[in-house]
C-alpha cells in the first residue's frame, strides 16, 4: 500500500466509515454494505461489522484462510480503495458503545490495496462498421491553440473502440518512424457524427497505453472538463447524444445477437 492508502484506510478505520465487505462464495461474491469499529488493543488489525446470516460462510473463510475484499471510498470524486485480506476472529456481541453491541469480524492489516477510481459516465462500446462516427486525432503541444489545425506530421492513426462523455478509448498503430504516444500527452481530438459531418473539437490526454499483438496499442484517452459556458455546453450536450446513439445502436446489436442464440 502506498502511503497516501494506508492512511485513507486508518482514518476510515479511526472515524468508523462506511464499507462494503465482499464473500466469496461458490464462484460469485456476496456483497454488505458495513461499517469500520476501530483497532483492538492487542492485536495487528481492525474490526469490521459483520453482516447478518453469513456467520456459516465466514467461519468456513476462516478456517480455510481464504481472503474476503473490502472497498472503501477514498478522497476525491468517484475514487475508492479495494484491497484483499484474511479473517482472524469473529467477535459476537462486540461493545461499540456503552448500550450497543454487534457482531464483529477481525481482519488484518492488508499488504497490498488498489486505488481506482470509477467512472461516471456509460462507456459504449463502437462497432467500425456499425457506428456513424469518423475520428480524427493529433498530438499537440501545451502551447498549440486547440481551434487551429495541426500539420498532418502530428496525425495519429488510431481507431475508435469505445466512448463516454468523460472520454475515450482507441487502438493507435504507430508508424515506423512515430514516437511513441505517452502518458498525459496533450491531443486534439475531432469526432464526425451524422449525414452533415459536423465535427465536434475536443481536447484530450492520454491516461495510459497498453500493447495489443501486431504492434498495436490500446490507449484511453480522458478529455479536458468543459467549460461550464455556452460553447462548453452545447459541446457536452453534442457528445452526450453522440453517446445516446451510439448506445441504441449497441441495444440493438446485443438485441439481435440475443435473439440468434434463441432461435
């Protein structure tokens, strides 16, 4: 854990904050919403209440010291810290105060967590054959003005695989001479939707980028929040219908894959 996620989860801990605590259980998880209790006085962990009627479950996760997630929020929008860890001791009628008991489990202080942070927006996935949106892509300079268009030297080829309205994800195919795409690189990003071709001019970074077979790379994209004026809005109301329809469509196909299958 780094040290930023220690001490998220030991404030929570401290403040009994809110967690959910999942168990697994015949392949699937079952998920509780809980609560922190604090830190015993002599013993490397904390307490965590446990949730009704698992109480079978838990003691066979015990003894067989198979580990159980917890998730915690963490600070910053939509953030959360995920990390596994082993069940010690179920305390039954634990004090939290001077008239209330419950029912506690003792985890361990986890060696490892994950901060992620979730997404806001639905991401639908694009079919290139099916989708009536053409992208475009150029990596550009922090100083380059995002309304002008850059020389065609610094046009990516990339190929648009999904899409939000907090973002985007594409397979970019360097060419044999192209530097490669870095993280938090600046981009200008102009998406063609519709029988009119209208183009929707967005800025964009490069979160992170990942290789795929044949030299080919998968890259998510994060664009630039919108100004919350008249441009920035009638922007973020183009994307989101971009999204809407793009997301029918998707309905669709899954609607008639579903009905081959049936029939």
């Amino acid at each position: 854990m780094t040290p930023a996620d220690t001490q998220t989860l030991k404030d929570a801990v401290a403040r009994n904050g809110a967690a959910v605590l999942s168990l697994p259980s015949a392949g699937m998880l079952r998920h509780h919403r809980t609560r922190f209790l604090g830190t015993p006085d002599d013993a490397d962990g904390f307490w965590i209440e446990a949730p009704q009627g698992e109480r079978p479950l838990i003691d066979a996760l015990q003894a067989g010291k198979k580990p159980v997630g917890v998730s915690l929020r963490a600070p910053g929008a939509g953030n959360k810290i995920i990390f596994t860890t082993l069940v010690r001791e179920f305390e039954a009628a634990l004090p939290v105060n001077d008239q209330t008991t419950v029912d506690a489990l003792l985890l361990a202080w986890p060696d490892q967590a994950q901060a992620i942070q979730r997404r806001a927006d639905y991401r639908v996935t694009v079919q290139p054959d099916e989708a009536d949106v053409r992208l475009r892509v150029w990596r550009i300079p922090e100083h380059h003005h995002l309304r002008d268009k850059p020389p065609a030297s610094l046009l990516i080829k990339a190929s648009l695989t999904d899409l939000s309205a907090g973002g985007m994800g594409v397979i970019h195919t360097p060419g044999p001479e192209e530097p490669k795409l870095a993280d938090d690189q600046r981009l200008r990003i102009v998406l063609i939707h519709g029988d009119k071709a209208e183009e929707l001019v967005l800025e964009g970074r490069v979160r992170h980028v990942r290789p795929l077979p044949g030299d080919n790379h998968r890259v998510g994209i994060q664009f630039k929040k919108l100004e919350d004026n008249l441009d920035g809005r009638q922007t973020l109301a183009t994307l989101t219908q971009i999204v809407g329809q793009l997301q029918r469509t998707e309905i669709r196909r899954k609607r008639i894959k579903l009905s081959r299958k049936t029939a």
